[in-house]
C-alpha cells in the first residue's frame, strides 16, 4: 500500500456515542442498552483489547467480568511476560502448561489439566457436543487464575463457569437480540438565528448530519469570510450536508455565512458530542 493509496482511520466518537452505536447495532446480544456496552469496553480496555473484541469476548454475569477462554489465552500471549503449550487437547482430558518469559526462556510455571471427571462433578455444560472446547475453557480459565492471574488484573472466569449457558465458542446464548433503535438525539434550541430575526429549525439529527455539521464547523474555522465563488459553492456543499437551508430575507454573503455558523453551532450542541477529529 502506498501513502497515496493509504486510508487514515480517524475516530471522534466519545465513549458515551461509542456505546450507543454498539448498542444500537444490534451485533451484541448481551448488551441491552449504552451503558452495559460501554462497561464491557472499559472492561476491555483494561486488558488491551479494542471495542470490538471486548463486546465479543468480555461479559459482566452477577455484577462480575467474566471472558471467553480465546480472550484470556490472547491476553497471556499478548502480555509478553506469559505463555502457554496445549499439552493434551481429547475428549476427556486437557492439559495446558504456563510459562514465563524471563530474558528470553521460557521458565514453567505449571500445568492447568482438567479432565472429563472434572467436567461432570463440576456440571460443566456441552460435554456431549464440544467436550474439547468446554474442557480447554476450564483448564485455561484455571491456569491464569493460578499462574499469571495480573494480566487480567485479578481472577476472572468463563461465563459457563458462572452459571448462564453456552455455545461450543464460550458465548452466552441465552440473551436476546436486541432490536436496533432510531437515532434521535438530544432535543436543540427552538432555532438559531442571525441576529437580523432570520431562524430556522434545527430539527431531528442524523450520525451523518452530525458528522456534516463537524466538517463544516471545521470549513468555517478556516473560512472566516466569504468572498468567492469558489467559497460560496464550498459553503452551499456543506450547507447540503447538514440540512441547512438560507432563510428568506438574507440576501448577502455575510449575513449567510453568520446564519450558517450558527446553524452549525446548535446542531453540535442538539448532538450532544463534546469531542471530535482534529
């Protein structure tokens, strides 16, 4: 790739709009609403791991973080100070050694092994369908308890080990979709206006009109007069974008390009974002 074919990805989403697009995506059974979205994040965080992998690896069961056992093996690789060897990996037995990685050799730390027996007394769930996948969970769950329990921060469990039911992966099956919800954002100021009794309504946003309204706060910024034909087609473009329409009785540049800057200023209040891409 090129640097004239590169993609540079830019992300002006606070927390708080980032749990709400996950949310409203309807991806992620387990989260209900923003907030539980935005806890499993965080969550993620912690350990190094992006909004996505948390919101597919990460689950809060009985008020306590529980992880898919592919995301606790990857924060033992991904740590640096930790490894492990899969033994024996059968229907009836695993055994999954842990190292740690002391100027370059790996120095043994112990063997989490979990058998079949194990599996039963413990009432471990799909033993008759994954039985290598449930008995790999429980012995990796148990191995970073034991022997590396800081690259989660403490002791973190399997949500199988915590009692919700489970797919051959390791991810809550039990909860249900959630449906996809309109964006409407906060309710803006009656109107803006120009100074000269010239308003109009702001309305309900869209991501995108929000988005427009940001790329045009940053065109006025660089734009402080509008003096060109050349300014006046960039400013009716973004004008387009955001839904801004010039209010009967405004006749010329300056007065236009006030109304419009203050259009733009209640949209990104009306939208509730604090932060965007410089």
């Amino acid at each position: 790739m090129t640097a004239q074919t590169a993609l540079t990805i830019r992300d002006d989403m606070s927390l708080g709009t980032l749990g709400e697009m996950l949310a409203r995506s309807g991806y992620f059974t387990d989260a209900r609403d923003a907030a539980q979205c935005v806890v499993k994040v965080l969550a993620g965080k912690e350990l190094g791991f992006g909004p996505v992998a948390s919101m597919t690896g990460v689950y809060i069961v009985k008020g306590k973080v529980s992880l898919s056992a592919n995301l606790m093996a990857a924060a033992v690789r991904r740590s640096g100070r930790y490894t492990f060897k899969v033994n024996v990996l059968t229907p009836t037995n695993c055994e999954i050694e842990f190292f740690e990685v002391l100027g370059g050799k790996r120095e043994s730390l112990g063997v989490s092994s979990f058998s079949l027996a194990d599996a039963q007394k413990a009432g471990t769930q799909n033993l008759d369908k994954f039985a290598r996948n449930m008995l790999y969970a429980r012995a990796m769950s148990n191995g970073v308890k034991w022997y590396c329990p800081d690259v989660t921060g403490g002791p973190v469990y399997t949500p199988e080990e915590m009692g919700e039911r489970v797919n051959e992966d390791g991810e809550i099956i039990d909860a249900q979709p959630v449906k996809p919800a309109p964006y409407v954002a906060p309710q803006p100021p009656a109107s803006n206006g120009n100074g000269n009794g010239h308003t109009q309504e702001v309305g309900t946003l869209s991501i995108e009109r929000v988005n427009a309204a940001y790329a045009a706060a940053d065109w006025l910024v660089a734009h402080p007069v509008v003096d060109t034909a050349e300014l006046a087609k960039a400013m009716r473009d973004h004008a387009e974008a955001t839904g801004w329409v010039k209010p009967d009785g405004v006749s010329n540049a300056k007065d236009a390009r006030t109304s419009f800057a203050r259009y733009i200023e209640a949209v990104i209040i009306a939208s509730g974002r604090t932060e965007h891409a410089q």
